[in-house]
C-alpha cells in the first residue's frame, strides 16, 4: 500500500478511522497545535494487543509513516492534535492550571478510542517544562501500562514507545521518548477543577454533559439525588475511583503521584511516574522519591482518593446546587472501598465471593504478620496459592519471621469451609496472585538494556507481564526476590 502523506491513501494503510470528540467542546477547552518533531527515530516497543484494540493494520505499524507519525513527526490524516487544559491540586494544594504539557492529543478513533503523544513537545502548557519525556520514564509507563491491563486493574493502555538521540536534561543528560498512549478518554478530576475554579459554568456543564453522554449514560435520568445527573456524575466517578483503589491495595501498586490532575475521570490508572509494586509489605512505604511528607504512601491511597473525589465534588458544586447533595454522592465510597478491598483480598485466600463473618480478622490478621515481617508481597502470595493445592506450607512458612504467630493465623485459615476444595482453591488462587509483577528493578535492568540499545529484556518482560498468572517456564529470575540493589533504587516526580 502506498505509504505516502496523501490524506486518503494514508488513512487506509494505517487502518484508523477518525470522530470528533473530546475536540467538538470547542477552543476554552484545548490549544490546537502540532507535535514538534525529533531527529532519527526508532522503535523501542510496541503493544500487539492495543494494535489490535485500535484496528490498526499491522504492516502499517512496522513502516516508517507509523514511526514518524507516533513520534510526531508527521501528522497522521484526519488528526487535529490538541493539547487541553487541566488544573489541579498536587500534594494537597491548589496549584492553578497545570494542563498538558507534554501530551498531545491526536484524537478519537471511531473505535472511541483517544490517541495521545506523550514527550511530543512543548504547548502553552508546558510552563517551565521541555516538552519531552526521557527514554527511561517512557519504558516504565508503557510496561506499567500493560502489566496493569495483564493484571486486570483499570489503565491507559501503550501503543508504542519511539526514541530519539535527541538529550533531554533531567539529573542527568538522557535521551528522548515518545509514548504512545491510548484510552477511552485522558480527561482528568483537574479538568472540572480547572473551569470550575474560574467561574465557567457554561463550559464546566458543557464538560460534564459530555463526559455523562459519552461515558456515564446511566446518570441521566436516574431517579438517585432527585434526578440530577451531576450528583449521580460524581457518585459513579467516586466508586469507580473506590474500586480501582481497592484494586491497587490488593496488587501492591503504589501509584506515587495522586495529585487531582492524575485522577482519571474514568476510574483509569494514569500518568504512571514514580509508581512501584511492593517488594516487602510496608503498609507506610513512599514510592515517590519526591514526596518528603509520605503524602502518597501506599497506605493512605484510599484516603487520598477520596480527598481528590471530595475536590471533584466542590468542583462540580456549581452544577449539583446543594452542598448536601454533593456530599451524599460521595457516602458509597466508604462502603464500596472496604467492600472491594475486602472482595479481592478474599479472592487471593481463595475464599470465593462470599463474605462470612470473622473474614475481617482473618485478612487484617495476616496483614499485620506480613508487615511484621516485611514479607515480599508478590512471593507470599504465590507460595501460599501453590501450598494450598500441595498441602506443603514449609515455603510459605519460611518467609514470615513470627512462626508461632502464623502456624495460628494458617490453622484458622484452613478451617475455613470455603476452603474444602483445595485444589480448586488452589486454581482459583494461582489466577488471582500473579507470579509476575512489574518490580522496580526489572523495570530498571529493562531500562539500562535499552539505553544500550538492546530492547530484548523489554520485551521479555512485556510477554510475562501481559499474562503474569502463567508460569512461563525458564522465566524463574523474573519471578524472584528482588536483588539487594532494588532497595536503593530512588524514583522522583523527574521523567
Ligand atoms: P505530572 O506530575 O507528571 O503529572 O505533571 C504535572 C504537570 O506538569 C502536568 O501539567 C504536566 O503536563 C506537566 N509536565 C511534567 N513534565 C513536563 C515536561 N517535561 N514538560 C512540560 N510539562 C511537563
Ligand atoms: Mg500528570
């Protein structure tokens, strides 16, 4: 097919149909702009499975136009790039408009999915800021990205990675990156704060009628909060934000940066920066390098979550009328969490859905003797899932320091009837804890490869991570404890 710059001819060979969206809201909302281009790209990763979701014809994904067009290059056909403003509070304090600075929306595909550059260059939002993002934060995006979707936890998805020898300046003299990142939509908490806080209440209802017709249909005309779609708007953003919490306790996943322009409308993990998974079990532990206050530990992830769904509620204030009616929207969110939390924990004991009385002590009980210990979270889990179908709990043992402590938890866990069934327990329990998890130093030996230039342990890892309850033999090392080095690994806000 021809690879050409012509309009038509280049839409085909690409596969991608493009429908106006996030972009008919009109100028208050986006700068239209283009990317601004980098020298001698190349591939570093691509994503079959988002290939596949955006339609896109595989062939066209190998060429050179889809090399140039994804690092922004070119302009793919049909595509009005746009960067939009946001606001937000970062580490709990009103920032004032942020937007984005360094993504560039390139539209919504008739799929409904929205395609977005990220390092593209700078917008009139990017203050201070390049425009661009170095080589090594891309890669750990676009694995978390689809280590989170292998994982089953809400994402933006990755496409691609390009990069560039162009130096960017952070600690160091790096290189730069173009994620590619793809998802029903990047709006964001902060894009309500942003028109909110500057009394634009025509555009903040333009805002939230779009996202409710496109997103939220169920809201309007609910007969919930007498009928008004804004309370019932921000009641299902709350538990979908409730749920994902739940979902990031239970995986280990510390997020490290839950400022309010890092909420996704949709209940989405997004903006993956400092993020890690739990080696130990440290309930207090501070992933972001960043973050002297512990603001954004693991711990307090529900809390903090909730502190941001309370912001989108005095954002959509204006269009709710009630202070009372706002703050009813928020109440499920202190069932739903716990009651999530609660379901997916059961799901790693391999209790099944039904919930019994005492299954509180049970979970808080070995939470507490993992924290004891420092316990790595992800081996834990996978070792009891293996004992509990061979009955040999000597390596689960091993690994918590209180021995009398757990031989007592694991007597009253074993007594539970829910457990009869070992072997189906066992199953069950093998395709909740996954074997495979996105730890901060497999990220960083997949970094250090590709900034030599080889990109095969990337792409290992990718393979694991996309189906991480497989055992995928001969792959032991990428499941074991992290090496000593792991703990002196310091990720910050920089990428
Ligand atoms: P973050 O905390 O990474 O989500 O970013 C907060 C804000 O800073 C957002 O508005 C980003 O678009 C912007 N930003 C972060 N890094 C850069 C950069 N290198 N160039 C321009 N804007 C940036
Ligand atoms: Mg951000």
């Amino acid at each position: 097919m021809n690879m050409s710059s012509d309009g038509e001819a280049a839409t085909t060979a690409s596969g991608l149909a493009w429908q106006q969206g996030f972009s008919a809201l009109g100028p208050a909302f986006f700068t239209e702009l283009q990317p601004t281009p980098l020298p001698s790209p190349h591939w570093v990763g691509t994503s079959a499975s988002v290939a596949h979701l955006l339609d896109l014809d595989e062939a066209w994904l190998r060429s050179d136009a889809a090399l140039q067009a994804f690092t922004g290059n070119a302009v793919l056909p049909g595509s009005h790039p746009l960067a939009s403003v946001y606001s937000g509070h970062q580490f709990g304090i009103w920032a004032g408009q942020l937007g984005d600075g360094r993504a560039i929306l390139l539209g919504e595909t008739a799929a409904g999915l929205e395609i977005q550059l990220k390092g593209a260059g700078r917008t009139p939002y990017s203050r201070m800021g390049d425009g661009r993002a170095v080589l090594r934060s891309s890669i750990r995006e676009f694995l978390c990205s689809e280590a989170m979707q292998g994982l089953g936890v809400p994402t933006t998805r990755a496409l691609c990675i390009t990069g560039s020898p162009a130096s960017v300046r952070r600690e160091e003299i790096e290189t730069a990156a173009v994620v590619t990142r793809v998802a029903p939509s990047f709006i964001r908490f902060g894009h309500f704060e942003h028109f909110s806080a500057n009394d634009m209440d025509e555009e903040l209802k333009a805002l939230a009628d779009y996202v409710i017709d496109r997103y939220y249909p169920e809201c309007r005309g609910s007969a919930q909060f007498g009928g008004n779609p804004y309370a019932a708007l921000l009641q299902a953003v709350s538990e979908r934000t409730a749920v994902l919490m739940a979902q990031w306790q239970a995986v280990g996943f510390c997020h490290g940066v839950m400022n309010t322009d890092n909420m996704s409308i949709l209940g989405l993990t997004i903006d993956y920066g400092p993020f890690q998974f739990l080696d130990s079990f440290v309930p207090g532990h501070v992933c972001n390098h960043s973050d002297t206050q512990g603001r954004y530990a693991y711990n307090r992830q529900p809390n903090v979550a909730y502190w941001n769904v309370f912001c989108l509620a005095q954002a959509l204030l204006p269009l709710i009328g009630e202070q009372e009616l706002a703050m009813a929207a928020l109440e499920s969110y202190k069932t739903v969490f716990p009651a999530e939390f609660m379901a997916r924990m059961r799901a790693k004991l391999g209790l099944g859905a039904v919930a019994e009385e005492g299954d509180a002590e049970l979970i808080d009980g070995l939470l507490v003797l993992l924290a004891k210990g420092g316990v790595d979270y992800p081996i834990f889990w996978r070792r009891l899932s293996h004992a509990v179908g061979t009955g040999e709990f000597e390596p689960v043992r091993g690994m918590v320091p209180d021995q009398a402590a757990w031989d007592e938890w694991l007597a009253s866990y074993l007594a539970q009837p829910r457990l009869a069934d070992r072997t189906q327990a066992s199953e069950a329990m093998l395709a909740t804890n996954p074997k495979f998890v996105l730890r901060n130093h497999l990220c960083e030996e997949a970094i250090r490869a590709a900034k030599l230039g080889d990109f095969s342990a990337l792409q290992t890892l990718q393979q694991l991570l996309e189906s991480p309850f497989e055992e995928h033999p001969g792959h032991e090392s990428y499941a074991a404890f992290p090496p000593a080095w792991a703990s002196s690994i310091e990720i910050s806000c920089s990428s």
